[in-house]
C-alpha cells in the first residue's frame, strides 16, 4: 500500500458529512397524528385491568344471543319496509320486474324479521 504524507488527505474515503443524510422533519400534521397514537398505546396499557366475569356464565351468552337477533330483527324489519315500498311503486308504475323483486324483498324480510321464532320452530 501506498504511504501518505502528512499533509495529503486519503482520497479513497470520503468526508464523513457527505455520507449523512438530514434528519426528516416531521410536519405539524403528522405531530398530531403521532401524539394521537402515543396517548392511545398509552391508554390501552396503562388502562387495561383485569375484568372478572360475575355471575352465571350462560346468561352473559343468552343477553348477547338477544341483541345479536334483535340487531337481525330490525335489518329484516328495514328490508320488509323497502319491500312494500317496492311493490307499491311496482304497482304504481306497472313494472312486472319491479313487481317481483319487491314481493322477493317483502319474503326475505320476512323470513330475516321473523328468524329466532323460525330457528325455534326447528329447534323444538
């Protein structure tokens, strides 16, 4: 290898502030952001407590068997509403086709509204 003088500069490496890259800044919006996201990690544990579940287990089952079929029972009772609405305006305006995916929209309204009886029915 060749040997340096004093004075010359090693021209194979280069000036240790060419090789850094600026530090990305972050924006105004982007600080909101992550102060959001810190203060909700810092929420989830810090927060967080053990939850012990009283009483008897199958109630806890049965009141969530309930909402589920009476969320069930109010999107049948919306469908069996747009299915009269259908047929109305299907009679209004004469339109066999209009006609028969209305009264296909009245049965499955129906059918979604009256589901948990029907699942008794079948159960029984």
């Amino acid at each position: 290898m060749k040997k340096l003088l004093a004075g010359e500069k090693n021209r194979t490496k280069k000036n240790a502030t060419e090789k850094m890259t600026p530090p990305m800044l972050m924006g105004r919006k982007q600080k909101k952001w992550m102060g959001l996201y810190m203060t909700l990690v810092l929420i989830a544990t810090v927060g967080a407590t053990t939850v012990f579940a009283a009483g008897d287990p199958l109630s806890v089952i049965n009141n969530l068997s309930t909402f589920i079929f009476s969320l069930i029972r109010a999107i049948g009772l919306i469908l069996l509403g747009f299915g009269v609405v259908q047929v109305g305006l299907s009679l209004k305006s004469h339109d066999p086709s209009q006609r028969a995916n209305g009264f296909l929209t009245l049965a499955g309204g129906v059918i979604i509204t009256f589901a948990k009886e029907i699942l008794d029915l079948i159960m029984a």
